[in-house]
C-alpha cells in the first residue's frame, strides 16, 4: 500500500473510534439524567467519603497527607 492510502485509513479509523467515544458519552449523559438522583444522595456521600478517607491513608511522595497538613500549620 502507498503511505497516502495508509495515512487516509488512519485517519478513517481515528475518526469512527472518536464517533464511536462520542456515542458512548451520549449515552452516559442520558443515562446520569434519567438517575434518580433523590434517591442515591446518601449512597453518592458514604462513597465520596469513604473515597477520601482511602486517599488520604494514600501516601503522596512518602508523606501521608495528615502529616503534610500538620508540616503546613506548624511551619
């Protein structure tokens, strides 16, 4: 094959990937509206909690964040 034919197959394949990325976003935006979202309020917070609390256990460049937050106040 000639590296134009190439090129334009690419670019054909890079174009129905991204409609196809698109398509699913889409649906997920369809999705997120139809959620009743009364309902999943208290599940929504006691994961966004539990979340954070996990993150700040992660260690960031060998200090725990608690630690950091301690070397801000005391310095």
């Amino acid at each position: 094959m000639s590296l134009d034919l190439e090129k334009q197959l690419l670019e054909e394949r890079k174009v129905k990937a991204i409609e196809k990325i698109a398509k699913i976003l889409d649906n997920l935006t369809l999705w997120f509206e139809e959620v009743d979202k009364e309902e999943w309020g208290e599940r929504i917070q006691y994961y966004l909690s539990e979340f954070l609390s996990k993150k700040e256990e992660t260690p960031l460049s060998g200090i725990d964040l608690k630690k950091k937050k301690k070397l801000k106040k005391d310095a």
